[in-house]
C-alpha cells in the first residue's frame, strides 16, 4: 500500500508536468486523443458481440454514500387517461455527482484555484445558470475508444483494496503488463479497487474521506500514455488524500490540468469477471452523456463491448 | 400522402401478425434480434471513426411540444466549500415522455386494453412504485446493432413531412433501395420525417395531436425484418391516428406485440447530414439507457458511428 | 405506559363509534366543528400577541427518520442578469409525508380496506393524477380554532415517551384538567411525546416502527369531545401498534373514520415553553395548508398566537 | 392612469427616503411594525369567523405566465404495501418565484447594485447554498396584522387595471378615504390591480414585461404609515417600468429599502368579494411561510379572517 505524502510544491510540478492547455480547441481536451483511428480500432475489438453494462442500478434509498438520492415518481399510470393505448410514465431527477451515481464529470466540474480546464475562471465559466463553458456539452457527440480494465485487486490478489490505498505508477505498469495491455494513446483507463465489492460484503461507508484511488503520481503514468478518460469503481481518488491541502488530487490533474474526463462510481465488478472469462483486459468502451446544456457532467450508462 | 383510415379490426388483426409473445423470455424482446453476431457485424462498420449525436439537448423552456420542461439547478458552486479543489455540481430532473425529450420508450411504457407486452397486465406490471416487469432495467445492457436511417423527405424531395401524414411499407422499401440498404434481422430503424427542420423553419407545436409518422401497415413490413428497434424524430406515430379508436397504433404494435423499443424524439439532422456527406444510411447505432429501476424508459443520447 | 394490545374486532367498535360519515358534504369532515363561532372565540385568545411557530425547519439531510430529504436548489443567484435589481431565486421539493417535514394530512392520504373518508373508495378517489376526492384543497381555506397543547411528559415529569408508549384517554383527561384546559367542539389538540427532544438528546431514529403516540381509545375521548384537528410532534400513532394488524390505527380512525386532519412532526418544543411560560396551554392556532390540486396533504407552518 | 416616467436620480432619492437600514436587528425588517399590540388589534377584527384564502392553486401546467410549472407527482399509491391502512402519498416541487405562485418574497431575494436589505453584500448573503442572511426563516414565526384590501379596479369603476398601469400615493389615499380604511402601523397592504381576472377573461400573459402595479411614488405613502407587508395580484410593480434602469423598482423600494416583504401573486377576487359583501376592506391577515433554511422566500396560503 502506497500512501506516502506528497507536497503541494510536489503536486504543483506534476500538476504543470501534465498539463493540456492550449493543445486543443474544441473544448473535449484529451478526449481528442480518443480520435478516429482509435475509435476505428476500438471498434475491431468487438468480436464476441457481448456487451456489460458498467454503471449501476440509480439508487433511490439515502445512505452513507448516498445522501442526496436519485428521485423517481411515476407520474402517469394507466389509472387515468381513457384513449388507448394507454400509457405509464415516470420523472426520474438526480443530483448525480456525490459516491452513488455512475456518472461522468465535465471539466467544469472542478476548480483548482479557482480555474477549470484551460485555465478558464471557474466562477466565469459556471454561473447559478450553469456551464457556459467546459459543461459536458461539449461531449454530446460521444466517447469511444479502447477500454482498458486495470483489476488492482486481482493482481493483489485481494478481494478489494481498504480505503485509503493509493495506487502508484509501478503498480499500474505491472498490471499493465500482466494483462497483456499495453496502454496507449486514447484509451479509456478503467481502474478497479473493488469499492463495490467491499460495499456488499461489509456495507457502506462514506468514500468522500476514506476512499481507495489513484496516487498522484499515477496521473503523469496516464499523461505519458496520453489517455482519454480515466474511470473507476470509486472517484479514483484515494483519501484521505495523499496531498497537503488538496482533497482530490486526480481531479484536479484529471479534470483541470489533464483535461481527462472522470468516469465515477462505477460498476466494474460484471467488466471484470468478463474479462476474466474472456482472458482480456481490452474492448470497446462507449460513453454517451445525455445533452446537459450546461451540465457539469451527467449520470451515464457505459457500456463495454468484446 | 396515405392516411387511409383502418378499423380496429384490421388494426388488430396486425396486432395478432406482428406480435412476438411468447418468442423470448429475458425481457428484451425484439432486441435479442440484435445479438452478438448483429453486434458483430455493426462494429464492423466502423471505418471512418466519424460520431453523430442522434438526441436534443434537454430542454428547459416550456412550450407546446414541452409543457413539463426539463429543469436542471446549479447545487453547488465554487462560491462554497473551503477545500481544494472546488466542485460545480447540478442537479437534472426531467418527465421525458412527451414530445420533447429524446428517450427510449421501454415495454412498460405502453399498454393495450390492460396488456403490455408479453400480455401482462400493466397495473400487475407497473405501479406507483414503478415497473416491475417491462422495465428499461431490462435494456441495462445497451442496445448495439446496425441503425439505418429511412429518410423520407430527402426521398420526397421536400424539407419535411407535413403532419398527419403517414407512411407506409411500400415508400420504405423504395426508400431502403434507393439508399442501397437492405433492413434486415437486429437493425435499428430510424424514420427521418422532417419534424424538427419543421420546427426549426415555423416553430413548435403540439405533436400530440398533430404528427408525421408511420402507418400501422408499416409495422408488418418491420416485423418481416425482425428489426430490434425503431426510431423517429417524432414518436413515429402518425397523427390524426389513421386507426379508429386508436390514437398511437405504431406505439402500440411496436411496444405492446412486437416488442419493439422506441425511439421518440430524436434529433436525426446531423444523422441526415452524414449520411448524405457519406453516401450511406447505415452505421452502428448505440443506445445506452440509464438504468432506472422500474423506469418506463429513459432519456437517451444514440450515437452513430460511421 | 399503556401499550396494552387491542383486537381488530375492538377496533373496528371504535371505528364504528367515532365515525362521522355523512355528516357534512363540504369535504372538511371535522373540520367542521371549528365553525366561525369557534373562529371568533379562539381569536378572542389572542391578548399578548406573541406567536410561536409549530413547524420544523425543513431538512435536506437524509437520516433514519429523513430518507427522502427536501430538496432545495437555487434556481438564480446575482451572478447572472443585467437588469436592475437582481434577483436570487429558489426551488423547493418535498415528498412531505413521512417523519420529518411538519405537514398536515388530508383525508385521501390514508384509506383502510380501500377506503377513505366518507366511505368513498380510495382508487376511485386518487389516481396517479392525484386526489380528486379528499385532497387538501377542500382546507384551502385554512384551519383557525382554538389550539389546546396537552403535554403529556411534562405531566409525567419526564423529559419525553419512550418511543412504543401509547397514551390514552384518562391520561389526556388528566392533563386537560391539570392544564385547566376543557377539551370541546372544534379545538385543534396538539399531543407533546417529546420526541423531537428525545430525537436531540439521543440522535435520530425511524419512528415508521418505533414511536409514543396515542392509544386508539383516545380517539373515543376526542370524537366525543369533537375535536376539528389532531397533531403531535410525532405523528399521533404508537408504534409497535397496539392493535393487531393495523399499522397506524390513530391515522385510520382519524383521517378514514373521523375526518379528522393529523398535523404531524410538529415542533412543540417551543411551543411548550411558551405555553409553561404564559401558564396557559390554549392559543389561537392558524394552519394554511399550500394549494395543491389533489394534494394528499401539504408542507405547513402552523402558527400559535398567544 | 400614471405611468410619468422617473429618472433613476428621482428613484434613488425615494430609496434613500424610505430606508429603514440599521433601524431593526432580528432580520424581520419592517415587520416589526406588525408588532403584539397590532396582532392583538388585528385579531380583535374577526368578528364573523370567515376565512378566505388569498392563494391560486398552485399550477402544474406551463404557460405565458408559467414558464416552470410546479411539478406534482404521486409518489405512492394503494397499489403498494400490504399493511393497514396504505397511504397514498406525493410530492410538490415548485421554482416559486416568478409570476404564477402565490408567494412571500424575502429580503435576500432582491438586490440593488449587489446590496440587499441593510446594505448586506447579496453575494455574501446568498450563495449557491441559500441565504445566510434575510432567508425566510427570518419570518419564521409569521405574520399577522391587520390587512387592507386596497381594490383600484372597483375605485375606478372597472374589471381591472390595464397591464402598463402604475398606480400613485394620491389615489390610494383615496380610495383608502372611500373604504374608510385608515392605513397605519403595521399594516399588510394588499392592492388589487385585477389582474387575475383580466388573465381569466382574455387569457395569460407575460407580466414580465407587462403589468399593472405601483408608482414608485406610492412607496412613500406606504412608508410613511410604515406598513410590514405589501401584497398585490400581480407583483406590485408596473412595467413597462416608470423608472429609467429600474426594471422593478417597487421589489427594490419594498425589499432592498424598507425591509417590507412582499406578497406575489395573490388570489384577491375572493377577497374583494368578500370585502364588498361585508362592507369592510380590514381584516386579520395571516401569512406562514414555510421554513425553508436558506430560502429567499417560499410559496404561502395566506389567509383573511373577518
């Protein structure tokens, strides 16, 4: 377990070392590592035709890690109306960022400093009225590319890592190279510390302090490879943190230095015994968040195809 | 323009030709038209890497086609909190039935005479707890298969189809072999009628009562293909309704006997744009809807990869 | 601590004896008895002009007794806007039932066997589209009477009930005469458990299966004392239930057999200083419900002048 | 009809008349004047014991005037649950402020030049997590004084005022002289313009930038009897506005100035019946908010006792 402390004057020159900004325009940051040719390639890998879903079920019940839940109402059943056919509809609404929701952040999710990606003003850029910048329309279009499963647990050989682990680079590599993948340009990075799996066995518990993730330094490992997103059954950050004053350090490198969309809280226990199965650890990854004029991200449904 | 009138009788004796009851068990009906090999197949496909959205931004101005109009709230701002980094978050809430909303109708939705498909009763099926059978959850997995974009005004020569106009199998066939697209087992059909380009050029109006869309015998020559999945720009049914008694036939046969997810709502210009840039109307069509337990469907962004 | 268990035949005699079906036809049931001569003389009361409000504030917090907390989002800050002057703007949403918000229940929240108030089916009356029977608009008019506080830990000289006491009515009639207050036609009783004191001494807990309230005799002692209103700072009903089979037997007699609206989770903390202070346990006591078209109930702040 | 246009020099000299900034410490403002000896004289006028409720039900349909609808949604039906008695339960939601709902604006909800009531920052007041200052909870314990029904359509002889209309000091002056109404201490001030039945004979409007209110003049009037509360059908403010710059000056007179909430929207056709039925414009006015921690105001059924 690696949770060794690292400096803001640490954090601040891998911060700089994996910046973005000024490199693209299009508002989609390093998602344009994920481009054609990759998404071309991606698509080859399909040749079992099996897909799994890796979110999960939107959770209506409070809990630890679920303080703000998921509202759902019918709002028309077939008690009413009297032309056929008749119809049952539903409202569903979601405060989705939080430790329960899969859902993606936009880069205007999070500031450092008071900057989101590209060195935009956060309080510029996201007004009481929402994104005008960074939101996650400028993801409407759709992520595709290579997925690629890193199973820390399984190379552990442990059932899920404790909160408070922090995943290094050294780590990453070896799992990297015990699967087979060798993580390149446009891939959709997909770390698993079995959060969920300790949820189930030993009930929730509040991530927002006490959370398996990534170290820092992990993230110049992801900039050298040059990913697109980077996603995980938890918020890929290990708390406590192991930086001085920053709670969520993959966040900040991620979503304001990187320009790397986060993929949270998602559920990555079906994609690894699929790919235990399967013996592979790669396959088509498809992100589609819904059109949020203005969004900070938005509840999603990933889905993995081989 | 056919609009020809049709009693219930023939209405349900098209009930009786297309229905699926009874062919599978897992929930998904027509979509297992889609498996792995339709899968396969539609990945396949993928040779420009080129992606294009097929939803609507959400929308949250109240109009004719959107009384309940999506609402989205900033929950959080940088102007909060005290630990670095800072987060923007918001909250979504939307009733995305309607005609407004691109979605994915699931099962549930839509009930004929007390029935949704498969014959179970709907209020056993649904209740103000939500779906119990027929649920979207059942569609968890995403729906991956070949779409084929059926684009009727471009093959009239018009901007757009008026309402109350209804289109039937014999100007799809000679629209799928003008395009050179032969529908066949697994695809996801999309009728382009103009809708949106209407609106954009004369402004809204209520769709309810006043659409393009398809006529029931339109369904025959679906179910003939075995498709898995149907879309429009509008909700794909035609509307004065041609069936007497009647007021959404295509919902009805494609959800109720067919077991035929919709597709309502959706944004197919850029999709025509494409096709026509590309000289080809089908493509992989991808549909991840959230997974809302006991949800009636789901708000939905489709992309296409070319 | 009376929780001594109760047959459903015996219940169903009290149901019988302090029903009041038929007696009006203005949908107020009980209401009724607070008629202008009450209105006139609970306003008569008002002499100090101090007032004191009955309602919690409402908790966004999702705890034991919150599971569904409110939800309240700005909807506009100063941040946006060009015009003078700006404007701050909210959105509020509460599932109000349930043991937190302070709210009143209409008679189509609660139906025994299928029915509500009056008899009248409880399907028939509330559909997905709402109460059109029994709703809470028939109170849009508001509820004035004379409120009369009954305290029962501070007859008892104890700091609250034990969740699972039930009191009944030679206790309540005790402390109307220790009080020096005589119960009589369309007074709003108010029942202290102490519970909220208890809930900041001890923590939170779910009172759906463990909460002091009344015991159904009690209700005999109020029909025949005619009341117009019942409220607690729980929700009126002792759980485990004294009677077999029945969950909520002082909801059902009530709201189904009495037509009598509950106040529930009522803050009476202050209300009893107030009441302790003055030397006097009766007050002018102001309930306006919000307008909700088929309502079940409605959030309230009631209000005690002095 | 007055509608003299006002310099923005003029405006600011009537704000700085009428301010009552440092005059109170406990955030009610110029309720204050509604003070006991004012509770106690309002409740001495409720001699008849009819109430009326100065509320529109609130509107779940989106219109000119109603671009947010309130949404309300059954969140349980008798369709669920096996124990007695089963509830039928929902949920109400509603973006208050604008011009549909009848509500109480609070102080943080207007500022002028970044300042609300006192002189307080609105950006420090009120963040994306609410108000920390001038909430509603301010006026948690209520409001009850006398009311005057100040009824310029049945002064003037007609059904209502049209939109563009503001009304002046020297004609409330008489009309309060018609009525026999001395406005004075403490008053809550409602003036009817006859907007809703304008809306009810020729259908919604937008009052954003169309309606009938007062003359900012009429604001010294007011000041001078120090009244606690301002209420009107519309939202007091005439627009086009009189005041160059000034899109709502009365919100900021009432607001920002004098610490005088405001009441939006009320249902006063009631009301005016009611009072042309008794011959008496006086009445005690209840008004109780609900506890919304942070709100900038919230939806109100106040109600007239007589």
């Amino acid at each position: 377990m690696m949770t060794a402390s690292m400096t803001r004057d640490e954090f601040n020159r891998i911060f700089d070392a994996v910046c973005t900004w000024g490199r693209w325009d299009d508002g989609r940051g390093s998602v344009n590592h994920a481009g054609p040719g990759q998404i071309v390639a991606a698509a080859e890998m399909v040749v079992t035709g099996r897909t799994v879903s890796l979110a999960h079920d939107l959770d209506t019940v409070a809990g630890p890690d679920n303080p703000n839940p998921t509202i759902h109402h019918m709002t028309q059943l077939s008690d009413v109306g009297v032309s056929e056919p008749r119809a049952n509809m539903d409202f569903i609404g979601t405060a989705y960022h939080g430790k329960s929701v899969t859902h993606l952040d936009a880069f205007c999710h999070c500031n450092l400093e008071g900057s989101i990606y590209e060195g935009v003003s956060s309080s510029a850029a996201v007004s009481s009225a929402g994104g005008s910048s960074g939101s996650v329309l400028d993801l409407a279009a759709g992520i595709f590319s290579r997925g690629v499963l890193l199973d820390v647990p399984r190379h552990r050989g442990v059932e899920w890592l404790e909160p408070g682990t922090a995943v290094g680079p050294d780590e990453l590599q070896e799992i990297a190279l015990e699967q087979g993948s060798e993580v390149s340009v446009g891939d959709l990075i997909l770390v698993r510390t079995g959060q969920r799996a300790r949820r189930t066995a030993l009930g929730a518990w509040d991530p927002s302090n006490f959370s398996a993730g990534l170290h820092p330094t992990a993230m110049v490992w992801m900039a050298e490879r040059r990913i697109a997103v980077l996603g995980s059954d938890g918020d890929s950050d290990a708390r406590p943190s192991p930086v001085e004053g920053i709670k969520s350090p993959i966040h900040a490198l991620a979503l304001v230095a990187m320009g790397v969309p986060l993929l949270d809280n998602m559920n990555l226990e079906d994609l690894a015994s699929m790919c235990g199965e399967l013996g592979r650890w790669e396959f088509l990854c498809t992100v589609a968040p819904l059109r949020i004029p203005g969004g900070t991200g938005s509840p999603v449904n990933p889905v993995a195809l081989f």
